[in-house]
C-alpha cells in the first residue's frame, strides 16, 4: 500500500495532516480531511449532490443544506475508484452549531450502505477530530433511528426526541 501525506498549515503554529491512502482495488477508497477552500471544484460539487441525493431526495426532506458553515468546517470524505465520493461528514469547530465540536451531514452512498463503510467513516472523522483538536467533547444531532450506531462509539442521547426539518431527531454527545 502507497501512503502519500500531505502536510499543510492550517494555524500559524501548526500543520494539519492529510493522509490518502492512494491505492485502489476494488473496494478501497482514498480517504481526505479538507477545509472547503482545499476542495477541488469537481469533488465539492460531487459531494454536495451526494448530500442532496440523500438527505433531499431519499429521505424526501425539503431543507436549506447549504448553510454557510461549511466554509468554517473541515470535511471528511472517502473517493472511490471512479472519482466518486460515497461517505462524508463534516466537523464544526467548537463555538459555531454547539460550545462543543460538532459532526454533522454523516452520509453513505446508497451504493456502499452495509459494507462498514459508515463504520470506518465515522472512525476517521474522530481521529481527525482528535488529531486537529485533541480530545474534546463532540455533539450531534442524531437522526432517532440511528442512536445505536452513535452510541457503538460512545455517543450518549442527552435530550428527548425533536423534530428537525420533519425528521425525529435526538442530540448525542461524547466526551
């Protein structure tokens, strides 16, 4: 396997990491942490039509996903073979959706659900979380049937059901 880093200032005292995985048989994916002025074009518009594909479409939710806080978010993301990304999330830093750092957007392609995909997503995402900003607390806004998904890693319900843009919703943190 070919490991390629990429070392890139972030902060004026300290670099941020991004590690791609390069090779690519058949169901690897290169793996990237970027701050939206990093994206390329392309992939920033793919992985917004892969939100829309999912959270407007599929899940047959009208809400505004473009919500100016993806230029202060880093985004988490897996490519696949065919310059396509099928998983994203994005992390708020502390001090803009909560006082706590925020994971938000969690997605799958349809393509790639069931194959642990989501697992090894949310896995990253926590590593580059704790790597950025060491260990600090994480909230989310959970969909209500997804709670075990976040609590397998250490995620804990911290409010009753809400509705959110229609959807039952619950807030989830892990300290």
């Amino acid at each position: 396997m070919l490991i390629d880093f990429h070392i890139k200032p972030f902060h004026s005292n300290t670099v941020l990491l991004d590690l791609f995985c390069m090779t690519m048989p058949k169901n690897s994916y290169s793996w990237h942490w970027k701050k939206l002025a990093d994206l390329e074009v392309v992939i920033l518009y793919r992985i917004m039509a892969l939100r829309s594909e999912v959270f407007v479409v599929e899940q047959d939710c009208v809400y505004q996903d473009l919500d100016g806080l993806d230029e202060a978010a880093y985004h988490c993301f897996a490519i696949d073979s065919n310059d396509q990304p099928v998983a994203y999330s994005r992390v708020l830093p502390a001090g803009l959706a909560y006082s706590e750092l925020a994971i938000g957007r969690v997605v799958t392609s349809a393509s790639v659900r069931g194959s642990g995909l989501g697992h090894e997503l949310l896995q990253r995402t926590l590593q580059h979380c704790e790597h950025t900003w060491g260990h600090q607390a994480i909230k989310l806004s959970a969909q209500e049937h997804l709670q075990g998904y976040y609590q397998r890693w250490g995620f804990n319900t911290i409010s009753e059901v809400y509705l959110e843009d229609g959807i039952p919703h619950v807030a989830m943190l892990r300290k």
